[in-house]
C-alpha cells in the first residue's frame, strides 16, 4: 500500500483479480510493481534527461553492462 496515501486502502480490502496493484519498499526505497497476466498497466512517462536516463538504466540493472563495454 502507498505509505504517501492521503485516503489509504484498508489492508483486509478484497482487490479483484484483474486490478493491478503497485506497492512501495520504504526500506529499500523502490517500487514493487507485479502485475497479473492481461493486466492493463500505465507507466510513468520520465524526462529524457542524463538523471532520469542513468536512474532507468540502474535500476533495470543495465548500468553494470554499459560499463563493461559499449553495448549490451
């Protein structure tokens, strides 16, 4: 559940099975996002920027690559 909410959910809240839901590690500080199969899912749009783009590429563990070599 988002620790951020200002109406939260009810943890006993029965979710439909087709409801998608993201939750939020406040210890490691990271989405935990498990979607279902046929899940309509919407995704946040970032900012092209060097931030946003090194932030993307490390946290979907690309980083390590890049700095390997040229390409993945």
């Amino acid at each position: 559940f988002n620790p951020h909410a200002q109406v939260p959910f009810e943890p006993s809240f029965r979710w439909p099975e087709e409801v998608s839901r993201n939750y939020y590690d406040v210890t490691a500080g990271q989405p935990i996002q498990i979607h279902p199969d046929r899940a309509l899912v919407s995704r946040q749009v970032f900012e092209l920027s060097p931030f946003w783009m090194h932030h993307l590429l490390e946290s979907n563990g690309f980083v390590g690559c890049l700095r390997r070599s040229n390409y993945c």
